[in-house]
C-alpha cells in the first residue's frame, strides 16, 4: 500500500526547516582541492571530445555556406522574382511547361 503524499502545508514546514540548517559554505580548501584534481586529470581525447569539435566547425561552415549564398544571390531574389515565381508554384507553371506563354 502506497504511503499518503505530503501536502504542501508539510512542503512548506520541511521547506522552512531545511532553510536554517547550517552552513552551506564549503570546507576550507576545496577549491584549491578541486582545482589541482582537474590539473592532474588527463586531457580527454575522446571520441566525445571529437565529436564536439566535428560539430561545432561544422556548423560554422554551414552558417559560413549559407551566408555566402545569401551575398551572392541577393540579386536574384527581388521582390518582383518572388512574387513571380510564387505565382507559376501557386498556378503549377514551369519553364518547360507547354502550358507557359
């Protein structure tokens, strides 16, 4: 049989105990412990790490590729060309239509 969930009038109570329990300051020395634990841990040439690279340099490019088409495209891409060619997809027109005047 499954106990009785708390109600929040108990959240609330174990909330305020919680509050003023202690320091929450860390010992003396941590950090410095931390930091020369991280110093002598091997660097991590993983596949992980690789990955993590691949990706990032990857869509750099991509971001790189698409700005670039963008610059040099920019005069094909008119108002007047888009509203056309939104026209011919909406009319089902194409240039090898015989259909197309």
């Amino acid at each position: 049989m499954k106990d009785k969930k708390p109600g929040f009038d108990q959240f609330i109570e174990l909330a305020r105990r919680g509050f003023n329990d202690g320091d929450l300051d860390a010992p003396p020395g941590f950090a410095a412990r931390l930091a020369a634990r991280w110093a002598d841990a091997p660097l991590g040439h993983g596949l992980l790490a690789l990955w993590e690279r691949t990706v990032s340099w990857g869509a750099a490019v991509t971001l790189a590729v698409c700005l670039l088409t963008a610059w040099f495209c920019r005069a094909d891409f008119t108002a007047t060309t888009r509203a056309a060619d939104g026209f011919a997809d909406f009319a089902g027109l194409d240039e090898n239509s015989e259909e197309t005047p």
